[in-house]
C-alpha cells in the first residue's frame, strides 16, 4: 500500500463518532470524520500525475439492510467531494457476508476476508490511483484484501484513508 493514513484513534471521541455513524447512521459523525480524514491525504492525492480516484470499502448486502447505511460509503464521497476528486461508488463489491473483524482474532482476520471481495467496475480502475476509504483500520488485513484484489484487476496504487486506528 502506498500509503496508510488515519487521523483519530479509536479509544476515545474518534471511536464514539464511528460507532455514533454506523450505528446510529448519525450523518452529522459522518461529515465530521470526513473533514478530519482530508488533511491526511490532500497532498499526496494531488500529487504530480496521481488525480487518485476514491472508492470504499464495501459492506455486504445484508449489512447494508440491517444497519440502513455504508458509513465507508458516505466517508469515500463526503472526502472525493472535498478532495476534488472522483468518486467511484461500488467500486469493489463484497461477495461473503464475513464476522466482523473486531470479533475476530488478530490471526484469523487475514483468513476472515480473504476472497471477500471482487471488482466491479475494472475499466473504470484499470491503471489508476485508488484512494480507498473505510471506517476503522484494525489490523489492515480487510484492507489489504482489498489492495490484493484491485492491484490484481490492474490498478497502479492503492492508498489507505481511515477514519480511525484501532
């Protein structure tokens, strides 16, 4: 991954308005996190010849359904948006509906979601610079599946942007 970057912690405020945004679909936590996010990758995504194209991590169809929002979704457009730069929603789709990974243990998260997702759109992506964006960063392991799977699909480089750090 070209880059990691999160601005908040999750003990603490940072943690509470994730949960705040996720559970409660609290927009307000949404935009919040959003403008904290920005700071951390403004420079780099405009970059000499980067122009990155934004796009989430996605939540599995039945996650979407029970909570009522893709937080990571809301994140990557609300950040593209004050970035200036393309949004590419559903850019990756999830494909198993796996445990969440702050149930799992550190050992069995890479496990967890390894063949969790696929690329959608692969013209769309094929040769550029993706920032992808989710909510909380634990281990990297779902990040880095993702990294896995568009890298595969033909994408160049793969930044990550975080709400928080668990």
């Amino acid at each position: 991954m070209a880059l990691c970057r999160a601005p908040l912690s999750y003990a603490g405020t940072g943690g509470a308005l994730v949960r705040q945004a996720k559970f409660a679909a609290d927009r307000a936590a949404l935009v919040f996190l959003a403008r904290a996010m920005v700071p951390c990758v403004a420079e780099w995504a405009r970059g000499p010849g980067r122009r990155a194209v934004v796009t989430s991590v996605p939540l599995h169809p039945h996650k979407l359904r029970t909570r009522g929002i893709d937080q990571a979704a809301v994140l990557a457009e609300l950040v593209a948006r004050r970035l200036g730069l393309s949004f590419l929603p559903h850019g990756l789709r999830r494909t198993t509906d796996t445990l969440p990974q702050g149930d799992v243990r550190v050992v069995s998260r890479t496990r967890n979601v390894a063949g969790a997702f696929e690329v959608r759109r692969r013209g769309a992506l094929d040769g550029r610079t993706v920032l992808l964006v989710d909510d909380v960063r634990t281990s990297g392991s779902t990040a880095g599946e993702c990294a896995r799977v568009l890298q595969r699909a033909g994408v160049r480089t793969v930044a990550l942007l975080t709400a928080v750090q668990a």
